[in-house]
C-alpha cells in the first residue's frame, strides 16, 4: 500500500490537489468527477494509469474500461461538465472530443 500512495502523491499533493504546478488551472474532467462524487482519488489515479498507457484514448473510456461507471453516465457527466446540462456553463478547459473508443485492459 505505501507504494499507491506513494505513486499518488505525485499525482496529488497531501492536500488532493494536483501536486504539479505546471498542470492547468482548470478543472479537468477526472476531478470533476471527483468533486461530484462519482469517483474517488484512487478509481481516478488508476484511471490516469490506463489512460498513460493508452495515448489518445479519452478518460471516461478508461473509467468506464474498469468499470468504475457506465459510459451513458459518463456521456451525461460530460455534457455536464461541458456545459450541456441546463443550466450548466462549460467548464474552463473542457475539450470537445470524439465518440467513445475500446480500451484494452492489461493485468
């Protein structure tokens, strides 16, 4: 266990926050599924794993790839996130992407 939080923490810093100050300021799609409850820091973390492993492929494909949610819930959190909920502003940052992609799991 000290090793995942160990690889979290470079993700994150003590505090939740992205350890990095490079990364943007906006929030990004992974933790806006964390703010809303939906994923937690770790489900995230192992995610961005299959995502780095994946170039090219779209968070929600991972999250849903290990099925941490289903893709409809994804597609709606999205919409959410992008602004296409009522009443719902696009977050700064959030991409327009393409339809889903397979994603292969390796363990």
């Amino acid at each position: 266990m000290g090793e995942i939080h160990r690889d979290l923490n470079e993700y994150f810093g003590p505090d939740g926050r992205a350890a990095d100050d490079d990364l943007p300021t906006a929030p990004t799609f992974g933790s806006f599924l964390v703010d809303v409850g939906m994923l937690n820091r770790y489900q995230l973390f192992q995610a961005l794993q299959v995502q780095d492993q994946s170039p090219g492929t779209r968070l929600g494909d991972c999250i849903a790839a290990l099925g941490f949610m289903h893709q409809i819930e994804l597609e709606t959190l999205h919409q959410r996130y992008a602004g296409g909920g009522p009443g719902d502003g696009p977050h700064p940052g959030a991409p327009r992407t393409s339809g889903p992609r397979a994603v292969t799991i390796e363990r």
